[in-house]
C-alpha cells in the first residue's frame, strides 16, 4: 500500500482570502483550552 501525499496546490485548492484564516477566527470548545487559557478574562480588579 503505497501512500498519496498531497501537493502544495491541492492543499491550497479552495483556499480564498475569506477562508485562509478561518482557524484564527473559530472559538476554541472549553475542552480544548489549558486551564489558564479557561480562567482568562475571569477575575475581576
């Protein structure tokens, strides 16, 4: 079985201005943060 890398081009088929930094802009789920990045904005002066 041989494996099929992908090329530079087919990684950035779809890509557009609008969708190059969708990862930036997504909400990260509560499970997925440490728990500083969870308490983050929490404490009040």
């Amino acid at each position: 079985m041989t494996i099929k890398r992908m090329t530079e081009q087919e990684l950035f088929h779809d890509l557009d201005p609008h969708t190059a930094h969708a990862d930036e802009l997504a909400k990260s789920l509560p499970e997925e943060l440490t728990p500083l990045e969870r308490l983050k904005g929490s404490v009040k002066c």
